[in-house]
C-alpha cells in the first residue's frame, strides 16, 4: 500500500484536495500543524497562480515528505509510523526500489477480480457512493 500511495505523488493535483491543510486544517481555520513553515508560505503564495493545479514530484523519489513537505496529508502521514517511514525513507534512497516495487503491486492489483454492475459500484468520486 506504501508503494501505491507513492504513485499517486506524481503529476498534478487540483487544489481542492489539499487547500485546507494551508488554510483549514481538520476545521481549525489554522494550517495542519505538521507542514514546513516554509513550504506553508511557499504554497499559500503561489496556490492560485497555477490555475488551481499543483504540479507534485515524487514524493519518496525526492524525500519531500521527509522533510514536512508531503502536499497530500495522507502522504504526510506516512511519516508518522515507523514501518512506513522505514519505507519511504528506503524510496527515497533508492528510486529503482519503488519503481520495482510499484510494478510489482500493480500487477498484483491487476490479478484482482474487480466486481463490475450490478454485483459493484462505479463511482465517480472514489469517497462517495452513487
């Protein structure tokens, strides 16, 4: 699951789903607590220059989350255990592990019988059912 989260850290990502760590945090009106100061300022500043797109690099590939950096909080929060942080510090270190890894897990995913309609759902917003 460590690799796959990696994967997503990759690309562009629409403001929306992260804008409340800078600003709103768990409901707090305050930042999430666990972000760079200076990335925070960087981030606040620039957020809707970019047409309310972030352009994110490789998370484990540049230890960016090591460093409080993480933009998603779930990426953050691989941080805060020690089995996944064992993890994304040995990405970090070694981009050819994780994109192993992640061919690996792909494959993996791709073995799985995925229910179709009308035995399952299709959503178009993964956290809402239809």
């Amino acid at each position: 699951m460590i690799t796959l989260l990696g994967a997503h850290n990759i690309g562009v990502i629409d403001c929306k789903f992260f804008k409340n760590r800078l600003y709103n945090f768990i409901g707090t009106n305050e930042p999430d607590p666990s972000l760079d100061t200076e990335f925070l300022n960087n981030n606040r500043k620039s957020l809707w220059t970019r047409r309310n797109l972030y352009r994110i690099s490789g998370c484990y590939t540049t230890a960016v989350c090591c460093k409080g950096k993480g933009i998603l909080y779930a990426d953050q929060q691989l941080m805060e255990g020690d089995k996944t942080k064992y993890w994304v510090h040995k990405y970090a270190s070694n981009p050819n592990l994780f994109h192993q890894d992640f061919a690996m897990a792909m494959m993996k995913l791709s073995d799985l019988q995925v229910l179709t309609m009308p035995l399952g759902q299709i959503r178009r917003t993964c956290s809402k059912v239809a």
